[in-house]
C-alpha cells in the first residue's frame, strides 16, 4: 500500500474543481494506492523538465502528477488537464 502525501498546490488545484470531478479524483488517489492498478491509471514516468516526476489519468482529460520519495509514499503535485504539464 502506497502513502500520499498533498503539496500545497495540489490541494488548491484540487479545491477549485467542481464536485463531482473532486469525488472522480478521490477514488482514483484510492485506486492509486494499490500497485496493482497502476496499469489500469496508466502510472507512467515523465520526460524533459518533469523527468524527476510521474503521472497517472484521472479520466481522459485530466492528470495528476506526483513524486515517489521512496517505494511506498508518493507526494501529490498538480492535478489538471494536459497544461499541468508545461
């Protein structure tokens, strides 16, 4: 089982999205939490200036972004759509 952590910014981010994509967004961090769903997330390594970071697909359109600090906690970032990563 995989701990979160939430930056400051992921939870602002977080806070000004409506509520249902909130509830989407909170099962997916619980999915999230177990290794073997990360196929199923798309839980993928980033490139260029996000090479230190991961991501994984809330739904089609929106990301979150994350760090692993060691194997089994990983830090929450950003969450957003595609912009998130510029």
């Amino acid at each position: 089982m995989i701990k979160i952590g939430y930056k400051p910014s992921f939870v602002r981010q977080f806070k000004r999205l409506e509520s249902d994509l909130q509830e989407e967004i909170i099962t997916k961090i619980e999915l999230f939490k177990d290794r073997a769903n990360h196929k199923i997330l798309k839980v993928h390594k980033l490139k260029g200036a996000l090479k230190d970071f991961h991501s994984f697909s809330v739904n089609y359109k929106f990301r979150i972004v994350f760090e692993f600090e060691t194997k089994n906690e990983a830090v929450l970032l950003s969450v957003g759509d595609h912009d998130i990563y510029k």
